[in-house]
C-alpha cells in the first residue's frame, strides 16, 4: 500500500480546517503497521503478543507454561519455550489466570500419561525464536523450532482460527491439554466429547483467582482425525466421551508425504455448548487468509478513529500501540446466543444489550473508560448495563469482576464514577434509577472498610488494612454518587454523600504535609515513613506509600492545596515528589512501585493524575514538562516500552490521552485537564461527520512549552477543557515553544474546577 506523507497530510489536514476533516482529506495512513503487539511483553507490562479483536471475547497466543508474576498474560517476552496456544488471556493484570482451552500442534511422540511437573516434561513442547516471529493487530505467527511447524493465529469476536504448516514427510499431531496449570488457576471439572471424526466439544471448569471460571468450546478440524487418545492423569482413558478433572487429548492426523496445512477453528461460550457450537460457526469455511483480513479492517476502523501527523515513527508505533493496547478490555462476554454465567453461578440471557466482563476497575476508571465515551460510544452503554447485570447478580456493582466472577481484587467501588461519568455526560439507554440504587447500595455494603467509614468518618489504620487508600477512594467514589444524587433532586443523599467525600480531610497530617493511618482514637499511626512500603500487609497504602497516595483527591484538587498550605506550598511539595531520590523503604516493597521519576511512580495507577496537579495551583508549565517527559521516558516502541503493569489498558489510555493534549484528573466530572500536545496534529473522529483535532504548531522534542492557545479561533487561557466541547468537534491549536510561558492559566480564575470551588 503506498503511504501518504506524514507531512504531506499535516498539510491535508490544515488545508480541511474549513469543514469536517472526515469529509474533505484523503484516506490517511494505514494506522496498523504502527502497532506492534509486542510493546509491554518484557519487563513488567504483562500484555500478549496473540491474536484478537477489539474488546473481543476470544485472545489466542502462546503460552510459556510457567508461572511467575512476569507470566499473568502467558507470556513473557524473556523467554523462548511454549507449551501451546490457549483462547483467553489477560492483558497486563497483576494477577494470574486464564490460558484455557490450549492447543498445540507437534511432530513428537506424545505420552499423554507422564507425570508432568516442569514444562520441560511435556513432550511436545518446542523452543521458538523471536527471529521467527510476529505479531500484527489479529494476527500471531511462530516457528516452533522443534517440530519445524509454522502455527498462524487469528480471530473474531467469538472464535479462533489455527494454521499449522507441517513439514514434509513428518507426523501430523494436535494436543488439547485441559489439565495444564499456571500461576493461581487449576481445573476441577473438564469435559471431552469426540463428536466425530473433524469435531471436538467439551468444556473446562477452573477455579484461581476466578473461583468458579467455565469455559464450554467447539473444536473443529479442517481433515479428519485418524486416531485419537485420551487421558486423565497417568491413565489412558477408553471411549469417546469423558469428563473428569484433569482431561487431554491426543489427537493424529493421515500423514502427508509433502508439506501440509491444518485448519482448526475453535468457538468458546461460559454458558453453553451450544453457545460454543454457535461461535465456531461464526468463522464459515476454511479461509484463514480471510478471516485475518477482516480482523485486520476491523482493527483499522478501530484505530482508525484517531489520527495523528508525525514525522517521528517512533512516536507513532508508541501511540497506535497504546491505542490497540487501551482496546483490549473490557471484553464481550455473552455468547451469539445471548448469553453467559453471571455471578450467581447461573446462566442469564443479556436482554437488549451485549454482555461485558473483565472490569479492572481500579485501573481503568481513571483514563479508559473516560476514554471510551469519546472513542466507543456505541459500546458504553452496553459496558454499564453489563456492570447494572453484575449488581443484580451479585447485589453489589463489580469491583474486579473477571469472568462472571467477583474477585474484590483492590480498593474503592469504581463502578460509580463509571456509571457516574456516563450518566452526567448524557448517556442514556440504561435505567438510572437503577444505576444510582446500585451506586448507593454498594456505597452502604458493611463489608472492604466501609462499615468503619460510616462509623467513624474514615477507615482507622487497626481495624483494616490499606486504610488510607480506601479512605481517600471511598471518598472520591461518594462525591460521585452525590452528582448523580443531585442532578435526580435526591438532595438528602446529595448531602449525605458530599459530607462523605471530604473524609479525605481527617487524614492530612499537616506536621508532615502527608495523608497518614488513623487510629479509632483519633490518633496518627506511629511510626510513619512516608517512603515505607509493605504489600498488602500491615499498611494504610495499596502498592504504594505516603509519597504516591496523598495526591488522590481528584473531586477537590482545591481543598487538598489549602490544606497543604495554598498555591506555592502544593507546588514545592510536587516538586519534591518528582525530585525526592527514588528508594523506597520496607523489607515487602510493592513490586508494582514502578516507571520511578523520584517518588512518582507511574507504573502504577495511582501516580497517573498527578503530573496534572500543577494546573489548580496556577504552575501549568510545570504540568507541560513533567506530562512531557513521563510520556518519553516511560513509554517506547520496544517489548519493554510499558514501565509497569498494563493494567486492562489504563497504562496505554493514559499515554493516548497525555499524547492527545488532556487528561481526566476527576474521571467523572466531564473536563480535561489541558496537559502537552505532541504531535503536530491529532484529529479524534467522533461519529456523524464530526471531528476534533488538536494541533500543536512547532511542536517538537524540545518545544514542549505551551505559548498560547485558541479554541475554534478564539483565544483559550483556561487550562481545561469540557467533554461536551470535544464532542460538537472544532479546533484546538496550541502555538509551542523552547521556554514556558509561565503567565499561561497562571490567573486563579483559569484553574480546573474543584469541589472547594462550588
């Protein structure tokens, strides 16, 4: 395909400012050579390099077999053994499980009865070179060098298609292990059914981190299997149909004197075989070729929707990557039949919508989902009907919901400000009414530290752990739920709750300038150390201390500065965050305290509104350099490019928003805080012929400074920018420069707005 450019269409662009950009400029650069799948699979990013559709319910990639915390996605980009290609992973999640239903082909004798106790005693294991492998949005491609096979990968929403080009002359063999386990998953019921000689059901039941995880599939095989074994432990089984717990199959292909190709498709439901059966059929035929290309033009209408001017590839492989990355999770759940395991146990049928799971909300509360009501609109609505099933379900909205499952992994109940977002930025299509009883029911739950909180106003450090983190989020998710409260004429629970929101207050230990552990008394916790880190152990801060967490009040950004002593105060004390020396104290230092400038640490969530801070003190040029060099020194282009866990696609959305120019410090109060714009033009296609591009003139590495702004051709001194702006589309246009204009939203009346504001 012959590319466009990159200057050549900045000059498109600038020459469409006259009328919708959607209209008037020619097809732009083909997005997807931009995106390389490997980016975070090294070091701590914890992604997958295997095959997948946006938000879809099927990801096929291989698998190490081994366990470790570098390992929660399957895959590790240090190593070079796999043991097969499962259908469900995890994209950078700090916890291990999923690799289901894994296939892998091989030339090798298999005995299926070996005691296994390393990945080294399966026979059909193979060692692989990154030389020998590649990874494109839908597509994965690997020589396992061991048997001389090619294996190929794609996908649609529903299944997974399988290419294995086999060499000439050897055996032709496919192994489904139900049994394999890594990390904190492990079967307690498997099912394999041998319909005949080309189709292959079944199903897997799991228990880990997900404590009741089903999985039901529908194998099929583009030739006929010619003999087939079955086994469950050191014991070959008789027969065609069998359950039990730790079931694998052996399966043999005719031999072939020349080079041959197999064919497998695979469909998967939680609810059903006939759901699975119903999702095989979703890929007709034996065209691998084209399925892959539909995956690929879907990705391409995907990323398509942003579109960016540079010169610099790097930049953009880093960006689109992030784009792909932020596109991942949550995925659809419900099957073509409509329908899932919900977190009852039971199987329900998602009315009128299309069922999501896989909510880290922890994480993707603060860039993703804020992210999705501007470049996913179609699906939000979906994604909190699918949050309103769980509460019905489960009785409380999801907290980390993974599969029909409630794992209560981390603090807060960041399903408000989600559902909250959606619902003041004009949402509908979902019972409100219903949303905020969710919302209230899960904010009065006697269980996670809230029971103290309606107590005593915090979460006192003796009586639960991590209760500064859960005191400050609690606290911020209450100020949500008293805007919808107010906006319904709920004024009683608006009070209620907006009294709730300021419990930050009773932590600021203002002799040390820091949020710290409360005692029931009243007392501080002693003794404090506010570089002192202990995983969830003995500490009032989840996976981070005192430096990292005393920032997160994004409801009333005003109110924490007071209390730090007004303007100049709060910016030495930023300063000193991104210049204090970066060691960190305890002997059960969080491994997630990563991506350190300082004590900042943005590898991990809770650093990532900081940056943004500068803005309310009236020092945005400060929030300009530091959002500038976080986005070059802890993103690149290479398999370690993400300095920390990928997290469900919150560390990428972070990157896609700061790169565009903004950022939602408070998720939920439809503005964006105005950051560091780095390409020369970034245009967002918002659907129905509109568009809204950022353009940042004579932006480059060194001219990170904002010198003025204008905002459809008028002039923008505010340092924020509403929702509802970006989405009637227009132009925002920053002229950039080598030394900051420290009068830019310097004036008190330009600051974001916060809670002590009102």
């Amino acid at each position: 395909m012959k590319r466009l450019n990159p200057y050549a269409f900045f000059i498109l662009i600038a020459a469409a400012c006259s009328g919708p950009v959607e209209d008037k400029m020619e097809q732009p650069q083909d997005p997807l050579p931009f995106v390389d799948p490997f980016i975070g699979t090294a070091a701590h990013g914890h992604t997958y390099p295997g095959a997948t559709v946006s938000f879809g319910m099927v990801q096929l990639s291989p698998d190490n077999g081994i366990s470790g915390w570098d390992w929660c996605s399957g895959y590790h980009y240090s190593d070079s053994i796999i043991v097969g290609f499962s259908h469900l992973h995890l994209s950078g999640t700090g916890i291990g499980d999923l690799t289901d239903i894994r296939l892998m082909p091989t030339s090798a004798e298999v005995d299926l009865t070996k005691k296994i106790t390393d990945r080294a005693d399966h026979d059909y294991s193979s060692y692989y070179s990154h030389d020998k492998e590649e990874a494109s949005p839908g597509y994965y491609h690997v020589k396992l060098l061991d048997h001389d096979i090619d294996v190929s990968l794609t996908a649609t929403t529903y299944a997974g298609m399988q290419r294995y080009d086999f060499p000439e002359g050897q055996r032709r063999s496919v192994v489904l292990d139900l049994s394999d386990t890594v990390n904190w998953d492990r079967p307690v019921k498997t099912k394999i059914e041998m319909v005949n000689d080309t189709l292959v059901t079944g199903y897997r039941y799991s228990t880990g981190w997900a404590k009741d995880q089903r999985v039901y599939f529908a194998i099929a095989f583009s030739s006929p299997i010619t003999r087939y074994a079955l086994a469950e432990g050191r014991s070959l089984l008789q027969g065609a149909d069998h359950e039990g717990v730790r079931l694998k199959a052996l399966f043999d292909f005719e031999l072939s004197a020349e080079k041959s190709t197999l064919y497998v498709k695979t469909g998967i439901s939680s609810a059903s075989k006939a759901g699975a059966l119903k999702s095989l059929d979703h890929i007709k035929g034996w065209d691998f070729e084209r399925v892959k290309q539909k995956a690929e033009e879907a990705w391409r209408n995907e990323l398509g929707k942003v579109i960016v001017a540079s010169g610099d590839e790097e930049l953009k492989r880093t960006f689109y990557t992030a784009l792909y990355h932020a596109h991942l999770a949550p995925v659809i759940y419900s099957d073509l039949n409509n329908e899932y395991k919900g977190a009852d146990g039971k199987v329900h049928k998602a009315e009128g919508y299309t069922r999501y799971d896989i909510f880290s909300l922890w994480d993707t509360f603060r860039a993703a989902h804020p992210l999705f009501t501007i470049l996913q609109q179609d699906r939000v609505v979906d994604m909190i009907q699918s949050m309103l099933a769980h509460y019905r379900e489960y009785g409380l909205l999801p907290v980390w919901s993974l599969l029909g499952n409630e794992t209560n992994t981390m603090t807060g109940y960041h399903a408000i400000p989600v559902i909250a977002d959606a619902c003041l930025k004009g949402f509908g299509g979902f019972d409100i009414d219903e949303a905020y009883e969710a919302m209230k029911t899960s904010a009065m739950q006697d269980i996670r530290g809230v029971q103290y909180l309606k107590e005593y106003g915090y979460v006192p450090s003796e009586l639960e752990v991590e209760s500064v983190t859960k005191t400050l989020e609690y606290a911020y998710d209450d100020w949500c739920i008293a805007q919808v409260a107010r906006a319904l004429g709920k004024e009683e629970d608006h009070n209620y709750f907006m009294e709730r929101a300021g419990a930050y207050q009773k932590l600021f230990d203002a002799e040390t300038g820091f949020m710290r552990g409360r005692l029931a008394d009243g007392s501080w916790r002693e003794p404090f150390d506010p570089k002192h880190s202990s995983h969830r152990v003995h500490t009032d801060y989840t996976e981070g201390n005192a430096w990292q967490h005393s920032w997160f009040v994004p409801h009333d950004v005003r109110g924490l500065i007071e209390l730090m002593g007004g303007d100049e105060p709060f910016v030495r004390k930023l300063d000193e965050l991104f210049s204090e020396d970066s060691n960190i104290t305890g002997e059960n230092v969080s491994a997630d305290i990563t991506g350190l400038i300082g004590q900042y640490a943005h590898g991990n969530e809770p650093s990532h509104h900081i940056a943004y801070l500068y803005a309310y003190a009236g020092a945005h040029w400060k929030t300009q350099n530091r959002v500038r060099d976080i986005l070059f020194s802890q993103y690149n282009d290479q398999p370690d490019g993400l300095c920390g866990n990928e997290d469900c696609g919150q560390m990428s959305a972070w990157y896609v928003f700061s790169a565009l120019g903004f950022y939602p410090v408070n998720p939920a109060e439809g503005v964006y805080v105005i950051g560091c714009p780095v390409f020369e033009t970034a245009t967002i296609r918002l659907g129905g012929g509109k568009t809204f591009t950022v353009e940042a003139k004579g932006s480059s590495f060194t001219h990170k400074y904002i010198q003025s702004a204008e905002l459809n051709g008028e002039s923008m001194e505010r340092t924020w920018i509403k929702h509802a702006e970006i989405m009637q589309g227009g132009r925002l246009v920053f002229t950039m420069g080598e030394t900051p204009n420290r009068q830019w939203g310097a004036d008190a009346s330009l600051f974001p707005p916060s809670m002590s504001d009102q």
